[in-house]
C-alpha cells in the first residue's frame, strides 16, 4: 500500500501510470475474490469486535498525507483555472454585448459562444447569445441557448422570457403562455410584464387565425375578398383625379365592416394608402381645399372601419410615421369635419388598455393643450376630447410628455378658460379641471401647477361667482375647482402661503351652498389650506367657522365629518378664540367625545388633538366630570390606536386632563 501511494504521488508520469494500472488490477482481484467469498460464506456470523486501537504503519500515514496534499493542490489549481476563466469569459460577454448594441449580432454570438467554451456554465453568456439569436429569427437555438441557461438557474426569468418571445415567433402560442407563467411563478412582482407578454401572445394568436380564416374565405370565393383587393389596386394606380380616389376609400370603407374585412384589408397592404402622392399630399396639407378636406374625412372614416375592434390594425395605422405625425394637426386644423373623426378614430384607442398604450408611445405632448382647447366648442367635440383626456390621464407615460409644455402651453390655455368660465361650454370646462386634477397625481406636474400664482387667481375668480341660483353646469365647474385645489394644496410654496387668506374666506362663504358636494369639498379644501397661514386661520375664526364645524359633526357624513375636525384641529392649535368657541358651543365636549370612539383613526386623533387644545382653558376639564373621557382615551392610548400619532395625542389629552382636574 506504502508503494503504491508513493507511485501515485511520484512527479514521474511512468511510474504514477504504473502505479495507477496496479491499483486498478489489485481493486479487480480483490472483487473477484470477495464474490467467491460471498457464495462460499455460511449463514455463521463471525464477526470478532477488535477492541484494541492500533495504528497505521509510519509509511502508509505518510503516504495517505502526501495523498490529501495532493488532492488540494488540485482543488487550488482548479478554482485559479476557473478564475482566470471567468475573467476572460466576462471579457467576452462585453465584447459581444458592445457587438449587440451596435447591431452586429454575429459578432455578438460569436464573441458569446467564445466565452462559454471558457466557462460552459455561466447562464448570462447562454441568455445573451439567445437574445441575439432572437435577432436573427435563429428561434430553435434561442430555445436552445434558453434551456441551457435554466440548467444552470432554474429561476432564470430573462431565460423564460427570451424563450416566451422564441415560441411566439414560432406560433407555439401554447409553449409562449407556459413561459410566462413560469416568469410570474417565479417573480410575482413581473405581473405587469407578465400581463404585456400574454396580450402580446393573444394578439399574435388572434392575428393568425384571422388571416387562416380569410385565406379559406378567398378560397371559398368570397366577394369582399375581391372587391377589397381590386379598390386598393385602383386606389394605389397613380395619376388620378383627387375625386376618384375619395369615391374609391368611400367604396372601401363600406365594404371593410367585420374582422374578415379588416383582415382582408391588413393582408393585401391596405394600410400602405398614403404611398400614393395623391393621396398623401391631401392627407398632410396644412391648408386643405374642400376636396381635399372631403379626402381627408374619407381616410378618417376608412381607418375607423379598419381599426375598429381590432388591435393588430390599430398598431398597424400608427407605425404609419405620417398618421402619427398628422393627428395633432388634424386635431387642431379647425375644420369641425376633420377634428370630428380624428376624434372618434382616436377614441378607438383611448378606450381600451392596449389602445391606449400603442397612443402613448407617440409623442403627446401637445395633446393636453389641443384637447383642452375644445372647451371652447359647444358641440360633441368637447365632450369626445374631455373623453379621450380622461382616458388618457391615468397613463405614466402621458403623464412625463405633458411636463414639457404645461407651464408655457398648457397653464395659460388653462387660466383662461377658468376666467371665461360662464362664455365657454361649462360641462367640458368642469371635465378639464378634473382632468388636471387627476394629473396631480404625478408629484412634477403638481408642483408647476401649484407654483402657478395665475392659476390660483383663475380659480379664486370661478368661485366667487357661485351663488346657489348658477346652472348646474357652472356648479360642476366649482366643484371641480375645489378638487384641483384640494390636490394643490399638497404643496406648499409661496403661491399658496399668499393666497391662503382668499381661498379660505372663499371655501367660508361656500359652506352655505345647497349643494352638499361643494360644502364638503370646501370644507377639505379649508382643512389643507389653513395650515399654510395663520392669518387664514385669525380669519375664519372670525368668520364663525367653530360653530359651522361642529354643525357638521354633529351632522355625521363620515367624509365631511373627517375634514370638519381636521379644520377644527388646526384651528385650536393656534388660536385662543377657537379653543374658547369651541368649548362654549359643544357643552361637555359631547360631539369630541363621540368622535373618540369613531371607527376613522385620523378621526380620533384629531378629536383627540382638539380636546388637548382646549383642556388648557380654566374649567374644561370639570366639565368633563362624569364622562367616560378618562376611558376613552387610555383605551386610545393604551394601544387600542394602531397609529402612533393617535396614541401620542391621546396620551397628551390624558395627562393635560388630569393635570387640570386631578378628580
């Protein structure tokens, strides 16, 4: 044994492969013989326990210790292989990732390919060579790079991805689906890359059975088929007059009136129209003469009918660089013809998800104030804008490109409609500004908004002509201003420290309208304004705006309700007089302690917070012997409050109240 670890340990290539052919025959020899054992062996066990401990001869430890030696040196050479492997495979993958931006995707995959003959199991070199498989319509390798990079990370989600994208290239609509399944399963965070990817798979799979259906209707001979096909061959023949080719889309139009139509139509490049100069030149003309205003109208109508319902054609119309390009300016052209079915072309978009997002990948910049500029018109047009805008507004991407031009288009456009509000068509007016409010939503177009003092001042001037007896139109408009100011208010700059005194003394007179949603719209518009002024604060104090609140407490609207205190709060913190009122006009304090065991946390906290406030004055607190106060508020500040706000006002509150009362 000594022998032979020596021989496998030896620098000498002989000798270790000599040693290594003895070992190999003894092993050999020594299982023959113990098979011969084992069918000569009895059922006697004689198995003797050896007690005593007896160590390896000196040679044989030294050899098994040269032997361990050995195994590590390998072990270490190995990970400095691999080291100096990975370096130069990752020099690779840059090297093809360099290729891949600049479009060269040979050189991409073979820089790829170099790099995993370095290192065979390093996953991004297998997903990056199969990207750029997908690239070059290579769809089976790029399956094939993807399952091998999933054998060396089963969580691999750029793998299912990629391979999603190489079976839907393939039409394996099944195998797409499964992958991106699989992504979600994975990652649950992706569901809306999940969900682009499966609506992408839909559409695919929809498309191509649409266009098996309309072969087999052309091989049935179906008229429109033919009819289809032979109008946009006349339409497509140059030099005619421009009334031949408008009487030719009229024709079209009508005859592209279900999916098998539209198919028909998409097929047979009904979508290449504007390759005629003719045709184009009456399409893109800044001023158009009537015929060509009737062209124009005819292709509007011609898209409707393509379009209508169908995805794929929707995509399809605004790859069109010329159609992109001309719907701003058809949309602003002036034309009440035009701009009607630019409008209803564009809502089959707005309307719906995917529609929606093929719109913003154009560049609508200029849209909100295009769109807002219909206020000005009395007919449906505004309300087909105010549509689309509303639609609109809830997309990210809309959001970011009206950033651009909102404080140098849009906020004049806006201003101005405020000020002509009663000349103006009021229910598109009250539309727009809730519009704007919506946009709030992104935190860059709310503060521009909010900075804009011409803004505020157009605002102030639409409520004050609010009196009860204006149209329900004009109340609309008002109810919508105060939502855009309750979602200004937000913010807190210049602008609005300045104007707090106004918007509060205006949002005072309106807490006598009729109209419930415009009180307590004021009333939300009181409660975040207030905090910018103090002076606001001495004004509505003055005004009676203690009683008023505590009228609407006392009322019960949970939405009112949780505003009116919120005013209440503020107003107590800063002023004597208010604290005073309001322990005069809610005796005992009842409507704050019933407000301490509201279901609304926030609620409870300010009532908490108000009750604080006034325990400061002489004799509040005896007139709460007798009540449940001490209850209520080691309840809220015992922990029964989930919010740390609560707890802390309520602990105030109990500890004021017992300073002052210790009964």
């Amino acid at each position: 044994l000594a022998n032979l670890l020596q021989g496998l340990n030896s620098p000498d290539s002989a000798v270790k492969e000599k040693a290594i052919a003895e070992t190999e025959k003894r092993l050999q020899e020594q299982g023959a013989s113990r098979e011969e054992e084992e069918e000569s062996r009895t059922t006697v066990n004689r198995t003797l326990i050896n007690t005593s401990v007896r160590a390896f001869p000196p040679e044989i430890t030294a050899g098994h210790s040269g032997f361990l030696a050995a195994l590590e040196k390998d072990a270490q050479e190995r990970a400095q292989r691999r080291r100096r492997n990975e370096q130069l495979a990752n020099a690779l993958k840059e090297k093809g990732n360099e290729a891949f931006r600049r479009g060269d995707f040979a050189l991409a995959i073979q820089s790829y390919s170099e790099g995993l003959e370095k290192l065979r199991d390093k996953q991004e070199l297998y997903t990056n060579r199969a990207q750029a498989y997908l690239k070059l319509q290579e769809y089976e390798k790029a399956i094939s790079d993807c399952e091998w990079a999933l054998k060396c990370n089963k969580n691999c989600l750029k793998a299912y991805f990629l391979m999603g994208k190489a079976h839907l290239a393939l039409q394996h609509f099944t195998e797409s689906r499964q992958c991106y399944e699989k992504m979600l399963q994975i990652d649950p965070q992706k569901e809306n890359l999940f969900k682009d990817c499966v609506d992408e798979a839909r559409l695919e799979e929809k498309r191509v059975r649409d266009e098996e259906r309309a072969v087999r209707e052309v091989q049935a001979g179906n008229v429109a088929a033919s009819s289809i096909q032979e109008l946009l061959q006349r339409i497509s023949s140059p030099g005619q007059d421009i009334l031949y080719y408008t009487g030719g889309i009229r024709l079209l139009a009508g005859v592209v009136d279900n999916c098998t139509g539209q198919t028909f139509f998409r097929t047979n490049n009904g979508f290449s129209i504007l390759r005629n100069q003719t045709v184009r030149g009456a399409f893109c003309a800044e001023s158009k003469s009537p015929a060509e205003v009737e062209l124009c109208v005819s292709l509007l109508l011609l898209w409707q009918a393509a379009c209508a319902g169908n995805e794929e054609n929707q995509h399809l119309l605004l790859a069109q660089a010329e159609v992109s390009a001309q719907l701003p300016e058809l949309l602003s052209c002036g034309t009440a013809q035009i701009q009607r079915e630019t409008l209803a072309l564009i809502s089959l978009y707005s309307d719906n998800q995917n529609g929606r997002r093929l719109l913003v990948r154009q560049d609508l910049s200029r849209w909100l104030q295009i769109l807002l500029a219909f206020v000005r018109i009395t007919d449906a047009r505004a309300d087909s804008a105010m549509n689309i805008l509303c639609d609109l507004t809830g997309e990210e991407r809309f959001q970011t490109q009206c950033r651009a031009l909102l404080s140098t288009d849009v906020l004049p456009l806006f201003t101005q409609l405020l000020v002509c509000a009663r000349q103006v068509n009021q229910a598109a007016l009250a539309r727009g500004v809730a519009v704007l409010g919506n946009l709030c939503a992104d935190v860059g177009l709310r503060a521009q908004l909010a900075q804009s003092r011409e803004c505020c001042q157009a605002c102030l001037q639409l409520l004050d002509g609010c009196p009860d007896a204006s149209s329900p139109e004009y109340q609309q408009c008002v109810f919508a201003v105060l939502g855009l100011m309750m979602n200004l208010l937000l913010e807190s700059n210049g602008a609005i420290q300045d104007f707090a005194v106004p918007i509060s003394g205006r949002c005072l007179a309106l807490l006598g309208h009729q109209d419930g949603k415009i009180v307590t719209r004021a009333i939300g518009v009181l409660s975040r304004v207030l905090p910018a002024s103090t002076s606001a604060v001495e004004e509505v104090v003055k005004g009676g705006v203690v009683k008023k609140m505590l009228k609407f407490l006392k009322a019960g609207g949970q939405l009112t309700s949780s505003y009116a205190i919120k005013t209440l709060s503020i107003c107590t913190k800063s002023s004597r007089q208010a604290q005073e009122e309001l322990m005069k006009w809610d005796k005992r304090f009842q409507v704050l302690l019933k407000l301490l065991e509201a279901g609304d946390e926030l609620t409870v906290g300010n009532a908490a917070f108000c009750l604080s406030q006034c325990l400061l004055l002489p004799g509040a607190a005896w007139s709460l012997l007798g009540s449940p106060v001490v209850q209520l508020l080691l309840r809220q500040a015992g922990g029964d409050a989930q919010r740390a706000s609560v707890q802390h006002n309520s602990a105030i509150a109990l500890a004021r109240l017992c300073v002052a009362e210790p009964r």
